[in-house]
C-alpha cells in the first residue's frame, strides 16, 4: 500500500492541506474529505458531469481526476459559485 502524500488544494479560495492517496479522486477528497457535496457522484466514469468542478479555469470530471495532480490549480465547486452576480459555467 503505497504510503499517503501532502498536498495543498485551493478550494473556492480556501487552502487546505490533506494528506491523500495517490489513487484518490478529486471528487472523493472534495465530497467525502471537504464535506463539499455539491459535486455529484453519479456515474463515477467521466460520462454524466454531475462532478464536474473547474480547476485552473477549465471545467473537469472530478471522478475521473486526481487530487494529487491537482495541487497548484485553484478548484471552484459549485459551492464557490455562491455570490457570484454573472452565470458560471458549473451552473
Ligand atoms: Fe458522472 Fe463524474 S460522476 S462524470
């Protein structure tokens, strides 16, 4: 079993810092880790979008990204699109 990794995530312009698998989804760590539910499980293949999620400015499958390669693109959920006054892609 290969051993946990630090990594610093920036969610919705928050940091955080976690230690995660290197197998571990970025929708697993932002749903399960970050209790930001916002972002769906639905199929869990890359097919549905019900994860999606923008990281570094364009939109992503969470289910099938890693939060290990993740580390330096700032992450918008669903949950950062509160506020905002124009239509954001998530929506
Ligand atoms: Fe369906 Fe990710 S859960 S595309």
């Amino acid at each position: 079993m290969a051993k946990p990794i630090a990594v610093e995530l920036s969610v919705n312009g928050r940091e955080h810092h976690l230690f995660v698998d290197l197998t571990e989804t970025l929708l697993t760590t932002l749903r399960d880790r970050l209790l930001l539910t916002g972002s769906k499980r639905g199929c869990n293949q890359g097919v549905c979008g019900a994860c999606t999620v923008v990281a570094d400015g364009v939109p992503v499958r969470a289910c099938l990204s890693l939060t290990a390669n993740c580390v330096g693109e700032p992450i918008k959920t669903i949950e950062g699109c509160e506020g905002d006054r124009a239509m954001s892609a998530l929506q």
